[in-house]
C-alpha cells in the first residue's frame, strides 16, 4: 500500500498500486496521480464508501466517457480487476477535461483506500455495479467509453452486451 496524503479533515488515504481501479487509470493518464495527489488535502470524507467529482480547474486529460447514438459500433469487454463488462464505441474520440472522479473505501477509523480515480465525470457504474444501479442500465445504454484509450482483458470483447 502507498500513502497518498491526508484529507481535509485528517483521514489517511492508501492506494494499492498493483491491484485497484485506480492504478489502471494511472497507467491511461499521466497528469491524473498528480491531480489526486493536489485534490487529497482539499476535501473532507467520512462515510463507509465515497465517490466525488472534483473540477480540479485545470486540464488533467481526457475523458474517454461519450454519447452514444443509434448507428454507432458499440463492443463490450472486460477491463483490468473488474468483473463488470464495459461499453465501449469505436470511432468517437476523447474529450478534454478538468474533472476528476475519486471513490474512497473506508479501512479502519480515518483510514481509506482509493478504490478508483479516473479522468472525468460522475456516473454511475456499470450494470452489475454499487454505485447508483438503478440508473445504470438506462445511463450506460446512452453512454459508452472510447474504445483503445484503455487496456481491456484479452479475450472478452464481444458485440453482445453481457447485460
């Protein structure tokens, strides 16, 4: 486990960099570690589970996050330690962005680990997913990620959608 810094109000954030969502997003955008690293000491956490939307009010990437439309070639596969198929679109490019999005798992008292931090906005997981699932199949229906802007698990992309 790495430290990353302390909140706002005094919590230690660890990130495990070897297995967490977030250390894929890393390894996809260069400027967002350092991003994470400024935004730790500006808030405050305190639930069991947190996720955030930070504007850090400069550009950090690309978001690889895009509407979708009827016509549009849409794929599906498995990402990196996950266990929820992505959807995913060819030929639409990714856009820039100066928004963040952090989710925290409590580790013991003021203690978290960043489960994941990615370039972007806030949605909610993909079906299958904890974060807002009663809004995930209409949301990721309308929504899809670039597809080749991040790693996938060989051997699962499929046309069918697994959800």
């Amino acid at each position: 486990m790495i430290f990353l810094g302390k909140t706002k109000n005094h919590c230690e954030i660890f990130f495990d960099q070897e297995q967490s969502h977030a250390a894929t997003h890393f390894a996809d955008s260069p400027k967002l570690y350092s991003a994470v690293l400024k935004t730790i000491p500006t808030i405050n956490i305190s639930d069991d589970k947190v996720r955030i939307e930070v504007d850090t009010g400069e550009e950090v990437g690309l978001s690889d996050l895009v509407e979708t439309e009827d016509g549009d070639e849409i794929i599906y596969a498995l990402r990196p330690f996950r266990n929820v198929y992505s959807r995913f679109v060819k030929d639409k490019v990714a856009i820039p962005t100066s928004f963040i999005v952090l989710a925290f798992n409590s580790s013991g008292e003021k203690k978290y680990l960043l489960h994941t931090a990615f370039v972007g906005r806030l949605t909610p997981s993909f079906p299958g997913g904890d974060y807002l699932p009663e809004q995930s199949k209409i949301f990721w229906s309308k929504h899809a990620l670039v597809w080749g802007n991040q790693e996938v698990v060989p051997g699962t992309v499929t046309s069918v959608c697994p959800w």
